[in-house]
C-alpha cells in the first residue's frame, strides 16, 4: 500500500533514493522495482533487517531490473550518514509526526538532496487524526508515538522555510480513516472487537484484490476523509546570481 503517487513523483532508472525512516519498507521497495538505486534507513533494527531480507529475496526473484541497487542500514534521521548532495529523490513518509526536531530532519533531508532533486513528505492529516487523538488517548501517548498533529499549510510553510518549493499535494487511504477510528473508539490494542476484525478484512480484501468498486470509493473520499496528507516538492538550484558571488568568492 503505498502512499506517494510515482504517477506525481516521478522516477527514473538509476535514481539514487534514500527512503528515510522506512519502517517496513514498502516505499524502497516500490522504488527498487522501478530501476533506482535504494537506501532505506531506519532507526528500528528489527525492521532494517527485515527490509534488508526482502531486498535480497526481490533481487534473488528477477523483480528488480538491470542496475537498480538496494541496501538498508540503520541511521539517526537527524545525523544522516551522507555527504551533502548525496540523493536524487528523498521519501519520508508517516514519519515526521513522530520526531520532536522536525525542523533538523527537514534541514537534514534538504542537506543530502542534490539541487533539482525532488521530496516527498507524507503525514497523518489533520481532521482524521483530531478525531483520533479525541477518542483515545492511548493512540497517541505512548512511547515513539504521534507527538504533533500538522495542518496542511503549516508542513508546506516549513518545507519552504527548510528551502525547498513544493509543487504538488494531495490525500491518500479514505478507506483507512474509519479503520483507525473504530480501533481508538474500541481499544487501539484490541484486536478482538467484532468492528475492528470486521473492517480489517475489508482492508486486507481491498488491498489484495484491487477491486474497481473500492478504488472508485476511495478516490471519492480521499479530499473529504483520506487519512494521509501528501505533499512533494524540489531543492531548487542555486541562483545565478549566487553561483556567481560564491564562484568569486572562491576564486579569491
């Protein structure tokens, strides 16, 4: 299931791509069938190894064409690993809400992005996650939990104060919203109640088979309930006119 639209983001074969934060990681995935060239890092072990392991069963099936790489590591968002410019395409998706600096990873995923590069940021939008964090308060205090609810405008406003220019947003998983209110309604640990099993199966039948009546739906409902908030953007180039002052600096 994935968040970012490649149909809006686009990639090409040999695109270097670092998935930041990528949990179980269905984005790096996605992205080293499409032919680039995959760092997935996460903070959570257990994870990376799992990625890492789906990474090799990927390559080991053919599902991965010629020249497209994938490695998956552990790393601190806030203290990537990399030399400046070291990306083309940057994802950090469902991420952000988690982590008290979010300015630093912003300055971080600005910092390893290649001018003309491009960033996709996705997050829990705002009027889905206000009625979660109304019916449960479990759903959002616990340890590694949602710290911050974001309006739209205020994680554009602080992707263009890190120095970037989106250029394209939109709403993802209608179909879910419903899904995580039933679990904070009934217990966001109780798996049990008859709801939450029920519309779980639909999910995982929705998710499976790709019927054109779901589709339909939630494309529907993604502006009025979509559960996630996407937002893309590029790391402009440098001006001319600030090419030139730093080129005569140097040349001094």
């Amino acid at each position: 299931m994935l968040t970012v639209d490649f149909s809006r983001f686009p990639l090409a074969p040999g695109d270097r791509v670092l998935d930041l934060g990528c949990g179980a990681g269905r984005h790096a995935f996605e992205c080293y069938r499409r032919g680039a060239q995959v760092v997935a890092l996460d903070q959570n072990a257990e994870e990376i190894r799992e990625v890492a392991t789906w990474f090799a069963a990927m390559k080991e099936a053919g599902e991965a064409p010629e020249g497209a790489s994938a490695v998956a590591m552990e790393g601190d968002a806030l203290q990537l690993p990399f030399p400046d410019e070291s990306f083309d395409v940057v994802i950090i998706s469902e991420v952000m809400e988690h982590i008290p600096d979010d300015k630093g990873v912003l300055a971080e995923m600005v910092r390893v992005l290649k001018p003309g590069g491009r960033i996709a940021v996705t997050v829990p939008r705002y009027g889905p996650e206000k009625v979660c964090w109304a019916l449960s308060d479990a759903y959002h205090e616990v340890e590694g939990g949602h710290i911050r609810i974001y309006k739209a405008d205020e994680l554009l406003d602080r992707m263009q104060e890190a120095g970037l220019k989106p250029y394209g947003t939109h709403h993802a998983h209608a179909l879910h919203s419903p899904y995580w209110w039933l679990k904070c309604a009934f217990g966001v640990d109780n798996d049990k109640a008859l709801p939450v099993r029920a519309y779980h199966k639909l999910l995982v039948w929705d998710i499976m088979k790709k019927p054109l009546a779901t589709r339909v739906a939630e494309q529907a409902l993604n502006p009025l309930i979509g559960k996630s908030f996407v937002a893309y953007a590029t790391k402009p180039h440098l001006p001319v006119e600030a090419a030139s002052t730093d080129a005569s600096v140097d040349a001094s």
